[in-house]
C-alpha cells in the first residue's frame, strides 16, 4: 500500500471567460484567504485565448500553488459551450489548451478528465498522452463517461490503463466513499494519488480518517457534539460570505448530508428546508443533536 502524500485543496470551477470579462463574481471564487496550502485553482474553457488570460491572471496574483484544468465536468451548461468533458471528442484541443496553458504558468498545471465521453467515445487514454506531451505534471482521471455522469460504478481498471501509459502521476478519482476504497483503488490501479468529492459532503472528517487509516489502521470515532459544532461552523462561513438568506438556503442541502442516515433525520429536514434564519436553524440543531 502506498503512502499518502500531502493534501491538496482544489477550487471550485473558475470560468476562464468569466475572467477574461473582469466578472466581479467570479474574481470572488478566487479569495483562497487562510485556505490551508497548497491548494489549487481550478478553471475551464475551451478558449485559449481566455484560458490564457486566466492562466496569466492566476500567476500573476500569485493565487494558487497549482493550476489544474477541468476537462471532465459533465453539468450540460458546461459542455453545451464545448468545455468541460466536451472536450473529450477533441484531443487536438485538449493538446492546444494544456500546452497554451503550460507554457504561460509559473506553477504546475494539472488536468482533470473523464473516461470518455459516453461508451463509443471512450478517449481517456489518449487525451492523457496528449496531456502529458503538453507539458502538465500530472492528470486525474474520474472513472466514469460523461453520459453516465454519476450513475453506475466507476471504472478503476481505466484508472489503470492510463497508468500504465503515462510517466507522469495519476490521480484516481471515483467512488472514494471510505477509506477501505481508498486503500482499494491504490492497489488495484497503482495511482498516484486519490481525489475525493462528492463522498466529503457532511463527511469533511473522510480525509482525516484516511490519513490516520494510512498511518496507524485506526479510526477516530466522530461524537455528535463534534458534527454539530462543524455545522454550525460551517454556518457561519456561509453566511458571512454569502448573507443570511443565501447563506441558509445553501446549507440547506449540506444539512441533509450531515443528518443522512441519523434517526429521525428527515423530521429536521423538512423543519429546516422552510428556515430562513440562523438562530431558528441553529436551535432546531441543537434540540435535535441533544435529543439524540
């Protein structure tokens, strides 16, 4: 079993047309202020001259540590404009692009993909020699096409094949849901490096868990007083930086997540999705966390 390098943060999606625009929303996806380090930026296009821009843009404010390229993202008001996964049908762009963006980064440039773009499309292994002949340091992979989305299983064994044909680090990225998959994925594929998304909603504790799996095989158990107060935390976050309303209605949905599978979960659930305030949500967590 290998040993686990040192985490990394990823943005969300930054739009690099956005910035070649000066959006002011956008340019605010970019405050990485006391994130922990090193942490990446990640941005699409399908435009090099915007991804440049972006790229420039990104170095120049000295944001980030690495500068990764998101060629997988399936969302249709994402691939309806040719980027994300889209890209896929096109390997002598995703070669333009990660080379354009190479050549302008003072920092490594990664680069996430998919499987492919649907079954008949399955085009990974070539667009990760391509982007490994571009220059990019490393590649992750999602082990699914864009077709299936998240639905299904992820394909580990392509996460092996791309292995076993590129000399730079890969990254495998799929149905990490504990860390008995993380230490299965390792194994069975020889990545690099795993990534790991979906599986850290409500459970931003997966992360930990897996350093410490990896390190001594045990596994803190996480007390409700611990998972409330991060709620609450998490909160605060939200709404000092997105106001109230919009910072309740956001968690919302993290709510659900943390409360999933707890006794009478859903009763809270449905009390909170008709809450706008923070004092009305927090007391509803409390009560339900002391109750429990």
């Amino acid at each position: 079993m290998k040993n686990l390098i040192h985490g990394l943060v990823v943005t969300e999606m930054i739009s690099s047309k956005a910035l070649l625009y000066g959006d002011e929303k956008t340019k605010k996806l970019l405050n990485v202020k006391d994130e922990k380090r090193p942490i990446a930026v990640q941005i699409f296009g399908s435009d090099i001259e915007a991804m440049v821009y972006a790229t420039k843009f990104i170095n120049n404010e000295k944001i980030a540590d690495i500068l990764d390229i998101n060629m997988g993202c399936p969302a249709p008001k994402i691939v309806k404009n040719g980027d994300g996964s889209k890209l896929l049908l096109d390997i002598d762009k995703v070669y333009e692009i990660t080379k354009a963006v190479v050549e302008n980064s003072n920092i490594p440039v990664t680069v996430k993909i998919r499987k492919g773009w649907d079954s008949e499309h399955i085009t990974c292994v070539e667009a990760a020699k391509a982007i490994e002949k571009a220059g990019a340091s490393a590649i992750t992979i999602h082990g699914r096409t864009r077709t299936e989305y998240y639905s299904g299983v992820a394909d580990w064994k392509i996460i092996k094949k791309i292995k076993e044909n590129v000399k730079i680090p890969v990254i495998g990225n799929g149905d990490i849901k504990t860390v008995f998959d993380a230490e299965r994925i390792l194994n069975e594929t020889n990545c690099d490096g795993i990534m790991i998304s979906r599986a850290s909603l409500g459970n931003p504790w997966i992360f930990e868990h897996i350093e410490e799996y990896f390190s001594n095989k045990t596994l803190r158990k996480i007390e409700n007083s611990e998972i409330l107060n991060t709620i609450l935390q998490h909160i605060n976050l939200e709404i000092e930086d997105k106001g109230e309303i919009s910072g309740i209605k956001e968690m919302r949905k993290h709510i659900c997540y943390y409360l999933k599978n707890m006794k009478n979960a859903s009763e809270v659930r449905n009390i909170i999705n008709h809450l706008e305030k923070r004092d009305e949500v927090e007391k509803v967590l409390k009560e339900f966390f002391i109750s429990d």
